[in-house]
C-alpha cells in the first residue's frame, strides 16, 4: 500500500546515479531494489483504479497528478520509472509517456498550439507530423508554415506576430537533412517561440537537444528505445516544469497513455540501448561505406557519412548515428530497384525501425514536401543496419546487387 502511493520519483533515491555516463544509468534507474524485496527491475503494476488511505486523501488526489500515482489513465509506478530514466537520458524536467510516437507528436502540438497560432514546421518531418498538421491543427484553426533545412536565412521572414512554435526534426525523415539546431534556438529565443523536436533517429544517447535549449523533446520509443520490433509507445520530455505540466495536462485531456507492460517493455529495451547503438552505427557505416562503392548508387543519404551536406552539423552536435539511413540509385535503375530489394534475404521489407533487425523499404518523399532538393531528384531505398553479424549483411547485398545487374530495365 505505501510504495503504491509514493511516486517512482522519489521511491528511488538510492539508486538514480546522476553522475555516470548514460551508458551506466540506464543499467541502473529504477526504483531502489531494497524498496521492493530485493527484486531487481521495476515492477509492473497494472492499474486502472488506485484507492486512497481516507477521504482527505481522495479529496487532494490531484495533489499527485504531476508526479504521484492518482488514476491508472496517468501513469503508475511502472510509467514513472520509464519516464525518469528517459528524463534522466534526455536531460529533462519531466517525460510524459504516450502510446506511441505519433500520439507524442499530436500529443506535444496540442498541448501549444491553439486557434489563431501560427507554426513553423520543418519540410522534412516525418509524414504523420505533416498529417497532423495539415488535417487536425489546420480543421482547429492554426496556420502551418514550412522551412528547408538548408534555408535557415529564410526562416526569420516567416515569423509572424502569432507564431508560436517552431517544429524539428533532424536529420530528416527519410531524406535526412540535418537541421542548425543552434541556430534556430537563437532565432525563437529573440521571438519568444517555442521549440519542439522529433529526436527519435539520434536517440537521446547520441543527441541531446534539450541541453542546446530545445523546450520539447519528442521520442518515438517503438524504435530504439523498444529495440525489439515489438512494442508502440512514445515520450515528450520537456525543459522546465511548466512545459512538463502543460503537457501531462494535455496527455491527460486527450487520454493518451502506455500500459504498464509496455512501459516495463522499453525501459527493459534500454537497458541495452548504449551497446545497441554502438552496433547499429558500426554495421551502418560497413553497409555505407560497401553501398557507396556500386556503381549503381549515386548517393549515400546519412549525416554519419563523409561527404554528406550535413555532416560538419552532426560532428559538432552529435556523438554518434544510428543505423538508419538513404541510398540514392541512378534514375536508370529506377524501374528495376523491386528486383533488388525483393532479392534481399536478411534485409526484410518493412516499416518502423530502431528494432535489431535489417529493414528495407523504398521511399516517396518528394509529393508531400514544399521545396526542392536535390535529394529528391533519384531513387531512394532506405536501410535500416540491424545486429546481425556485418559480414553476412554484405554478403546478402552482394547477392542482390547481382541479381539487379543481371536484370533488365523493362520489368
Ligand atoms: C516512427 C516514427 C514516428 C512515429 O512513431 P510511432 O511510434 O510509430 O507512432 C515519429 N517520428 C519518427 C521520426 C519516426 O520514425
């Protein structure tokens, strides 16, 4: 009864680390094992109603809505230790934890923004943000804008009297353009705006907006937080409490939630993040660095590869990559790219990444963005570098690259 109602946040005093490297906390957040019999992992404490010692206490149940256990629909014990332990990555106040990535994406818009809002929103976000944007927000009266990432002196002419947030994503869904995060802080701090970011591709170990005076950090932790293709669930973690309570109001209002057992899901994934990523960005620069050697491709599209546009940002800004990233193929080969991928073995074809295995999947960006680029001029198959042994990937690249050269251009 008594651990119910203390909040993961401060049942874990004894074992919050602050002072070792990411790699180190995630093995050891977590409410303190000597509270809970030894055991070692969080418990998973599934609840809908959570019951109160006397009236008094019901009556001030809302006392607990920020950081205590108070209704099921908030959080339990379960959600608390997975939001500190993402906090704690993120470098932020408080984390509100959501049933998936795009829930935390709506979820952060609509905790902001209201009628008569103006926001700036980067033209290489991920499809769903845009979907948001365009089909809800717009329907509640707020004006949306687009910038390039690669115009960042354009982007001070389109602030307006009502803009109120400016949207990040960097690098880039599926196009991976890197964003001058600095840069644009500097710029909404003189206009007073906010600034969210989708930061799931860096993951918090690699990148950290927050600490560079971001407001709102966005996770989709169906990828690498999750790690193992199995589990939705989303975060948003936030620079300051006022920020963290408008959005864990908002969650609140809009019913957005995780269950118990899928919070326990990826705070057990994380455990593992740290040496995870490390092999993601190990097998992606061997697949890169092979890929980039055929002749058919013209273009490696990832902030982590040498000669990419955007690769001084991300040696400045980032420690590290993840495994996912673009190859752009010569238009010629266009019509025959199916052959390539349906030839892959350990590359599977699907959506979603972050998990441990190899995906591919060929992408469309160009219809949905606002200006050009000349990342949208070829073909694009995006891969995802899973865990498997390098060797083997390549040897299955070998495989399908020569059943591409020996098709022909007319199936
Ligand atoms: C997958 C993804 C999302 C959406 O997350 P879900 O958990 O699938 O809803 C948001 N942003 C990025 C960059 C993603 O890759």
């Amino acid at each position: 009864m008594k651990d119910v109602r203390q909040s993961a946040s401060t049942d874990n005093a004894t074992s919050q680390p602050g002072d070792f490297s990411d790699a180190t906390y995630l093995l050891h957040s977590g409410p303190a094992p000597s509270r809970q019999q030894g055991v070692l992992n969080p418990p998973i404490y599934r609840a809908s109603t959570i019951i109160y010692d006397d009236m008094d206490s019901y009556v001030d149940r809302r006392s607990r809505f920020f950081d205590g256990v108070m209704y099921g629909l908030y959080g339990t014990p379960t959600t608390q230790a997975l939001a500190d332990a993402i906090s704690h990555l993120e470098g932020g106040t408080g984390t509100v934890i959501t049933g998936s990535g795009t829930a935390a994406i709506a979820c952060a818009l609509g905790a902001f923004v209201g009628a008569g809002d103006h926001i700036i929103v980067a033209d290489t976000v991920y499809g769903q943000t845009r979907n948001y944007c365009e089909e809800i927000l717009t329907r509640f009266g707020v004006e949306i804008s687009y910038f390039a990432p690669d115009q960042l002196d354009r982007l001070e002419a389109m602030i307006k009297p009502t803009s109120k947030l400016i949207f990040l994503e960097s690098p880039g869904s599926q196009t991976f353009e890197m964003i001058d995060v600095p840069r644009i802080v500097t710029l909404a701090h003189k206009h007073g705006l906010l600034t969210a970011i989708d930061n799931t591709w860096a993951t918090p170990l690699f990148y950290k907006p927050l600490r560079e005076g971001v407001d709102i950090s966005i996770q989709s932790g169906t990828k690498y937080l999750s790690g193992h293709s199995d589990v939705m669930l989303g975060s948003i973690s936030a620079n300051n409490r006022p920020l963290f309570e408008q959005l864990k109001k908002t969650a609140g209002s809009n019913g957005h939630m995780a269950s118990p057992d899928d919070c326990y899901l990826v705070h057990r994934g994380m455990r593992s993040l740290d040496i995870r990523m490390a092999r993601h960005q190990e097998n992606a620069q061997i697949l890169m660095t092979w890929l980039a050697q055929q002749p058919e491709v013209c273009r490696i599209l990832s902030p982590a590869w040498k000669d990419d546009s955007g690769h001084a940002i991300w040696m400045r800004d980032f420690s590290g990559a993840s495994g996912l990233f673009g190859v752009a193929f010569h238009k010629h080969y266009a019509t025959r790219l199916p052959r390539l991928i349906d030839s892959l073995q350990l590359f599977r074809i699907g959506s979603s990444w972050g998990g441990y295995e190899s995906l591919v999947v060929p992408v469309y960006p160009k219809p949905a963005r606002h200006y050009p680029s000349d990342r949208l001029e070829n073909p694009v198959i995006r891969f995802h570098g899973g865990l498997e042994a390098p060797e083997d990937l390549i040897r299955d690249l070998e495989k399908a690259f020569h059943v591409l050269r020996n098709s022909s251009g007319s199936e």
